[in-house]
C-alpha cells in the first residue's frame, strides 16, 4: 500500500479528539502498549486491549509502515490495587502456590502466549520484562533524584507530584483530572504515610523482610514501582520520544499519568505524540469482575466450560465478536450476542470459501469495485473502524453470493482486486481464521448434500410442495439453501 494515499486518524486520549496520524519518523511507527501481569491466567478484558492493538499493528503494516511493536511483560513490581502498599501481586501468588516467583511468571507467561496466539494475535517486535530491566530503572530514578523531583524516604523512592507541578509540569494531562481535586480526594494513612504528599507515588519500594522479589539499589534492598518499569522499558526501544502508547482504558489513570510524569521529569518533553486506549468488556451487562465470579476465562470460551455459557465458541468467532465494536466503545459478552455473532462469522467463512471458485462472466463489471474498496480503507483511516469495516465486508458478501448463482456479472479485473482485498482484510488485518473443518462437521456436510440430493428428486419430480418444505423446515432450523445455476450450496444463517 502507498501510505502517501492514507490520511489515517486516531483519536487522541491527550487531547481527547480525532487527529491526522503523522508517525515522529515518516514510514516508522514505535508503538509501545502496556503487557499483561504475569500472576494469574489472562482474562478476557486484557484479551480484548491485546486483541485491538494487534489489529491496529497489522492495518498499519498493511499500509506499508514499518512498526516496531513493543509489550511488556510486568513480572515484578505491581503492588495489590496498584496502590503504593501491599505485596508484589507474583509475590503474593507464589506464596499460595508455594512456588519461586519466577515459576510463576514462566507459568502465565507461557499461557498467555498460548492464548494470544490461539486469538491468531502477532507477537510483538519485543516483548520485554520489568526484571530484565532492574538497572536501567535505578539509572532513571537516579536521574529523577538529581532534577530534584523525586525524594528518598527510608529507603523507599518517591516521585513529588507538586514539585513537578511547580516546575510547570501538568499532571493530569492526560486524564483530565484537576491536582487540586486529586489532593483533597485522596486518602492519608493517618499520617503514617512515607510520602510527602498523597500523590505522591513510588518509584523504589524498599522490601519488607518478608517480601521475596529483591534487589540490590542506592537506597535499599527492594523492588521497582509499576509505573516506573513501563516508562523505562518503552523509552530504551522506541527512544525518549515515540509515536503510540496504547493500553486499557482503566490505566489512563493512575498508571500513565505517572509515565508522562517521570518521563517528562527525565527528559524535559512530552514522551508520547498518540494515546490510544481501548474500552472495558461487561458481561451479561455487568462489569467482570474475578471476586463476583461474573467472569469468563478465555480457555472457556473455547470450551464453553462455564456456567454462564451454553457452548463453545472458536476463537476466530470471539475476535470477529471484539472487532463489531469499536474498540473504544464498551463490549458487552452475552451468550445471545455471541451466538449471533457466530452466525455472521459463518456467513462470512462460506463466501471467503466461495471466492476462488468464482469465475468472471463479463468483461463490463455490475460491481463498483472501487468504490467499495474506497469506503472499507476509509472506515479503517477513521480511528480502527471494525464495525464499518465489516459492514463493507458483508455487502462483499452479498456480492459474492449474486455472483455464485449467477445473478451478478463481474470483470475479471473486479474480481481479482475482490478476491485480494477480501483476503488481506478478513485473513490479514482482522486476523479471522476459517475453523478446520471437525469429524462432525464433516458429518453434518454429508447429511445436507443427502438432503439436498433429496430436494433434488423432489424438483425433478415436479414436487414442489415437498422441495419447499424441506427448505423452509431448514430455514427454520437456522440452515439456508442457495440454489444456484449448477448446484444447491447450503450454510447455516
């Protein structure tokens, strides 16, 4: 693709409207997108937020930028509650299972990988760890420190939120909360608090003697603050300026407002030009949420090994679920909705199964091709439109269903750029696998061309009653017949 062609818009959570995307470096783009903590099985909201950026990593390889893609793997350092007391959350897991931390890192690493790529997700360009990183990170507190905008306090590091301000910093920038407002709402610990200031937030925490994760720095034996990890590790890959920092909404605040903070105290420049953030999934119209049980792992999804579910659902039909809605826009799971969605994926599977028997019957197309083509890139340049996107699709797909049954002419120019571009959108950009076909689907299959061979006879025949009862007592049973010049194909609706 010609980039030069694309006026591609992303909304901006900093200035919190739709600007023209122009990358820092021409055809590069440094995306850095905050990974998952590595305590415990992913689960589906941090599913969808990996989901939406692979998908916008991919529309943006597809229009030809070379993307350095970057996410992290925090494996130290996240405090229960994201506060800035309690124990490292691997910590505390390693505890209940007995287990060296570093077991269970490698544990949820691996299965987050797993999940991921049964999503049919990329991985990364580089995928880096918070451990790996220990260094660099005591480097930049050090750097911090010497500005005068962090301060040490018994052996923990904290950044000084009013010292910032006072230097014309703008913390808040990003969410759009008032410092002032912040102070007064945020609780003090009768006075036992460590910090100058309430918001005030760590950037080393010095260990208790039972804290099990530990290293060696200039103020104490201890460990890294969160916020900090994520500023580091993106700054070392994509430089001290870098195109797009994306991640779930609910870490707008406090997780990088701090980053803006402590990169900006580093380097004296705004270290992000696009903040991109996805929006929360609810299920059964209530927020997921572990300690409710009102949640779904992925694994059971696929299986349908959960109360709250009827069925199994294949992966590539929970991703085309993700992408028929906006990815700002809160998703709501429900077993209605995902079985709705299942439908429209098989709709779809069956003309992408169609599309390379299809044949040019005219050298004048009825079709514009084109102009088609035009409003699906167009949907895609404003701010990753799926939901416009696939609604370009199934029109395609109508498309492709006249054209089986001989009911539209087509150029074969037409239908070569149709067949490319439908298969770079729904293989490459929304990454939708068609499922392999399984022992009962390949049984199911048998049983409709018996029917269908049956109805058949009936129409030689001349009985027509017959040949529409067993298409209308399909059609009630959600599987549709299509009668076309050579044969009759069949799909379930």
């Amino acid at each position: 693709m010609n980039i030069k062609k694309h006026e591609l818009k992303v909304h901006n959570s900093l200035s919190g409207k739709k600007e023209s995307f122009q990358p820092l470096n021409q055809e590069y783009v440094g995306m850095y997108v905050c990974g998952p903590t590595v305590y415990s099985d992913v689960h589906l909201g941090n599913c969808r937020t990996f989901i939406s950026f692979d998908m916008m990593y991919r529309y943006l390889m597809y229009l030809g930028y070379k993307v350095r893609y970057v996410r992290n793997i925090t494996d130290a350092g996240h405090l229960e509650n994201d506060a800035d007391e309690g124990e490292d959350k691997i910590a505390q897991k390693a505890r209940l299972e007995q287990l060296e931390p570093m077991e269970i890192v490698q544990k949820y690493t691996v299965g987050f990988r797993k999940i991921m790529g049964e999503f049919n997700a990329l991985p990364p360009s580089i995928e880096p760890t918070a451990t790996g990183h220990i260094i660099e990170q005591i480097e930049m507190i050090k750097d911090i420190i010497s500005k005068g905008l962090a301060y040490e306090a018994n052996g923990s590091v904290y950044f000084d939120v009013p010292k910032y301000q006072s230097q014309g910093g703008n913390y808040g920038v990003l969410s759009g909360r008032n410092t002032d407002e912040l102070f007064h709402n945020t609780r003090e610990l009768d006075g036992q608090s460590e910090k100058q200031s309430p918001l005030d937030f760590a950037l080393w925490k010095k260990a208790s003697p039972s804290h099990i994760m530990r290293w060696p720095s200039p103020w104490s034996i201890g460990f890294p603050g969160w916020h900090l990890e994520c500023s580091v590790m993106s700054s070392k890959y994509l430089g001290e300026q870098f195109d797009i920092h994306g991640g779930g909404m609910d870490l707008k605040f406090p997780h990088h407002e701090c980053e803006i903070a402590q990169c900006q105290a580093h380097t004296n420049h705004p270290p992000v030009k696009y903040w991109l953030h996805s929006n929360m999934l609810t299920l059964n119209g209530k927020r997921m949420s572990k300690s409710t049980g009102n949640t779904v792992l992925p694994q059971e999804l696929f299986t349908g090994e959960n109360d709250l579910l009827v069925k199994g659902f294949d992966p590539s039909v929970v991703r085309f679920f993700m992408m028929q809605a906006h990815y700002r826009s809160v998703l709501d799971f429900s077993n209605e909705a995902l079985l709705a969605s299942e439908k429209g994926f098989a709709r779809l599977m069956d003309a992408m199964e169609k599309l390379d028997s299809l044949h040019s019957s005219s050298s004048i197309s009825e079709l514009d091709v084109e102009g088609w083509m035009s409003r699906s890139l167009s949907a895609m340049d404003d701010d990753f439109n799926t939901p416009i996107l696939i609604a370009e699709l199934f029109e395609a797909v109508r498309w492709i269903n006249s054209i089986s049954e001989g009911k539209l002419a087509i150029s074969k120019e037409d239908l070569v750029q149709l067949s490319s571009f439908m298969k770079d959108m729904v293989f490459f950009v929304l990454a939708l696998k068609s499922p392999a076909k399984s022992a009962s689907t390949d049984k199911l299959d048998s049983a409709m061309q018996l029917i269908i061979e049956l109805r058949r006879g009936a129409r030689i025949e001349k009985n027509w009653a017959l040949s529409d009862q067993i298409r209308d007592h399909l059609a009630q049973e959600g599987i549709q017949l299509k009668d076309g010049p050579d044969a009759t194909s069949w799909f379930i609706q």
